[in-house]
C-alpha cells in the first residue's frame, strides 16, 4: 500500500492520509509459472507442492517470488529439493521468506561475515572506508562488499562515500538473526566509537547515542542522547525529542532525572500526545516536593482525560480534591 502525505496548505502533522493506491499481489498462477520456469531453467525439478508451498510462502509479492527463483541457481538454498527426494515440509511453516537471507549467509566467507555484522548494525548508509577500519579488512573489504553484492544482500551506488547498505530492512532482519548478541554489541561498540572520532561528533549525536545504549553502555550514551533530544527540539522535532529524554530518565538520578521527565512531559504535550505527556508527569509527580506534586498530578489527570482514559478518574480527582 502506497499512502500520501496531506497536502493541506497548514500542513497539520498528525492528519490521515486521503489517498492510497493498493498494490494487488501477483496472481497465483503467473507466481507458480515463475518458480516453474526458475525451476526449469536450472533443472532442479522439485515437485508441484513444494512450487505451491514457495509461492504462498511469498504471498504474491514480486520481489520475494524473484529471491526465491534465485535460490534455484548453483549453490542456492532450493538446488536440492529434488523430485525424487522427499518435499521440504518446512517451507511451508516458515511463512515469510526471511529465513533465504539467513541462508545465504550462512554461505558467506569469513570477511563478508565480519562486513555484515557491521553493514547491518550501522542504522545509515556506510563507505568502503569505514568498513575497511571497524573489520580491519583494509582494501580487503572490497571483495567482501562486492560478494554481499553478489548475494543481493546490500547495494552498492560505488559514490565512494557513504554508498552501501542492506537492501532492505526485512533483510537486515533477517540478517540480525544470524549475529549473537556479543558480535553485535561489539559491532555497535566500534560504530559509536568511529563517530565521535570523526569531526563534529555532535551532529550524529542520535547514532552515536543509539550505538552506546545498544551495546549496553548507556552510562556513554546518557550525553550524545541529551545532545540528540536537543537537536530535535531545534528542529521542532517535538516527539523525538520526548523520545530521547525519556529514554535518558531511566539512566540518571536526582535534579537530573526530574528535568529529563519535565522535558520529556513537556515536548510530548506539545507534540499532542496527550497520554504519553500523562504518564510523565504521574512519574515526575513522584520525585518532586509536595507543593509541585499535586500541580503535576492535575496535569497528568488533565491530559489522561483528554486523551481518551477515564478510568479511575472520579477516584483520582477525590484523592487530589
């Protein structure tokens, strides 16, 4: 489904959109004729019910239908799925295709490995050039950039700056999978640390927070994330930054854990969300002194109302009456 943007001349933020295109899904008969002639093509010769399981695991779409006929080729994921043996059955319970992507990669060398933990935690387009300094592949790393390539797995525009990324972010999922959770924290470690070294860090204060919290150091991430929810008011980005100082309060004690909820509460409310604004100033109400706690606490019973909650509210407004 392709959705609009308005295009009313205020331009409100937060209004649905009016027009939309629906893209219907390939019929089942030219899906099925698409596998069978990948099918062909690479002599493969799986059986009818495996061609049917494929295309219901692609549910239509032509982009995953052309992955899959892919897989018929040499070394790909259906090339022994034979007549004479017996189906796949699991095919069929896999639903999506994702698990193609983590096929293809368990078929990867040893650099193209260490390149997609980085290409797939980076959350932006990267150069050769850094992939070369966080695998320490050098100029080794272009083969490995051009076999992930090769695999259909990232783009490469070849610009020589940042140019490559993961094709798509259902890829870059299923592409996570295939990673524990230490390669990826160390990956998103090297990230964060690469981008303060570069000049301005300052400007990729959002990265360079969400690198630190997901590689489990917030105590580094508290600054660049302060920094990023600052940006964002800047730009009235008033709900990311809500996001940032919230996500700061849970790291910080004190004067500033009180100031990260009023702001948080604050930009939430300007943002018009009514209920998220609620929840913080209830929390804010309980770490300031008793003159300010009741104010917040209407505050917070205000806007939990006009966001729709009603429960409790008679009980609320006795208690603070």
């Amino acid at each position: 489904v392709i959705i609009t943007v308005s295009r009313q001349t205020e331009d409100p933020q937060r209004v649905p959109a009016n027009r939309t295109v629906v893209l219907q899904p390939l019929d089942r008969h030219d899906a099925i004729s698409m596998q069978a002639d990948a099918d062909a093509l690479w002599n493969v010769d799986v059986s009818d019910t495996v061609l049917e399981d494929l295309t219901e695991a692609a549910g239509g779409c032509p982009y995953r239908l052309q992955e899959l006929a892919d897989e018929f080729q040499p070394g790909g994921a259906l090339t022994q799925m034979s007549r004479a043996a017996s189906p796949d059955e699991s095919i069929s319970r896999r639903g999506p295709v994702d698990w193609v992507w983590q096929k293809r990669a368990a078929r990867h060398s040893s650099d193209a490995r260490r390149v997609v933990a980085v290409v797939v935690t980076a959350g932006n387009r990267v150069s050769t050039e850094q992939l070369g300094k966080l695998t320490e592949l050098d100029d080794a790393v272009d083969a490995a950039v051009s076999e992930l390539v090769r695999f259909r797995l990232v783009t490469d525009e070849a610009t020589g700056g940042e140019c490559i990324q993961v094709v798509h972010d259902r890829v870059a999922d299923g592409l996570a999978q295939t990673l524990n959770r230490g390669v990826k924290r160390q990956a998103h470690q090297a990230w964060a640390n690469l981008l303060i070294r570069q000049p301005h860090p300052e400007r990729r204060a959002a990265r360079i927070a969400e690198h630190f919290f997901s590689a489990d150091q917030p105590g580094q991430a508290v600054s660049f994330a302060v920094l990023a929810a600052e940006d964002a008011e800047r730009r009235l980005a008033k709900t990311e930054a809500a996001r940032w100082h919230s996500r700061v309060v849970e790291h910080v004690d004190g004067a500033e854990k009180i100031t990260r909820l009023q702001h948080a509460a604050r930009c939430y409310e300007e943002a018009d969300h009514a209920v998220e604004a609620a929840q913080h100033y209830q929390r804010l109400a309980e770490h300031v002194e008793p003159e300010l706690r009741s104010e917040y606490q209407f505050r917070a019973l205000a806007l939990s109302i006009r966001g729709g909650h009603f429960d409790g509210t008679q009980r609320q407004l006795e208690h603070l009456a």
